[in-house]
C-alpha cells in the first residue's frame, strides 16, 4: 500500500477505498482514483467516478460501487 507520497499525489481503489500502489493505479484506471497532492478537507459523503475522476450523484455511486469511491 502507498502512503500519500511528494510527488503526484496518490491512488484509491473505488473497490475497497484503500490507497495503492502508483503502478496498481496506473495499471487499473478504470478502478482507481488518483488523489490530488495536498488534498484536504471533507467532500461530505460525495461519490467520485473512478473513470472519469468526476462527482456523480449518489444514486450512480451506489448503482456502481466497483466503479465509484465514496469520499468522506
């Protein structure tokens, strides 16, 4: 598992919401989101697409949960 590095920021799996390794979530794009470096504060419970990397509604979330991260 990957801390959050200097460099780039780092990556979460939408599956299990754990970090991962940068070639992990190079390697699973579909899968993975790449965290902003620095990033900080709360999204309130907003769901993030792992293939685009965009919010989506809560709705979309739940109906793809292997596809979607809940952020807290």
């Amino acid at each position: 598992m990957a801390g959050k590095g200097k460099s780039g920021g780092s990556y979460r799996s939408a599956k299990s919401g754990r970090y991962v390794t940068k070639s992990y979530g190079k390697s699973h794009p579909r899968t993975t989101v790449k965290e902003a470096p620095g990033k900080s504060g709360s999204t309130g419970g907003s769901y993030r697409s792992a293939i685009s990397g965009r919010f989506v509604t809560a709705k979309h979330g739940k109906a793809n949960p292997k596809t979607t991260l809940r952020e807290k």
